[in-house]
C-alpha cells in the first residue's frame, strides 16, 4: 500500500505490527479503524526511543489485528487505503 510503513526491522513480522500512514496522523488513521471495529493503539507510545530509533515519533500499533468478526486484516487494509486517499 503506497504510504505504509511498518516499523521495526524483524523479517518476519507478528503479534503487534507497528505502522504509519504517510500524510495522516497516527490518531485519525487509529479513529478511522476504531469506527471499523478494528482495536489499535495510536499516538506516543510508552517507547519513544525505539521509535525516534526508526525516525518517528508516533505510530499505530496493532496487537495481531483480530477480532471476533473474522476478517480484521482485510477490514484494517481498506480502511487505511481509504484513509490515505483522503489525506
């Protein structure tokens, strides 16, 4: 997706992704997945050095994107799209 970036530098990626939306602030692209059921974390973390470590100071973290609908990942995905289309 053009925008995304996921942060950290692990190669295979699980549990909590971590991620930015170029062009949006972390709490908008966290409200907009809010309204679609989809639970995540935005803003400052408890963790600002690792994150300025990657050049960020804030970011949307997301803890395994489940939820008891099923298809949370696919939900997050065309959510955050349409977030970026509009910003």
């Amino acid at each position: 997706m053009p925008g995304l970036r996921l942060i950290g530098t692990a190669p295979d990626k699980a549990g909590v992704l971590s991620f930015t939306l170029a062009g949006q602030k972390t709490e908008e692209v966290g409200g907009l997945l809010d309204k679609e059921g989809i639970a995540v974390h935005s803003g400052h973390p408890c963790a600002q050095p690792i994150l300025r470590r990657f050049g960020v100071e804030a970011s949307v973290r997301g803890i395994e994107l489940r939820d008891v609908e099923g298809a949370p990942r696919e939900r997050a995905a065309r959510s955050s799209r349409s977030c970026a289309r509009t910003g």
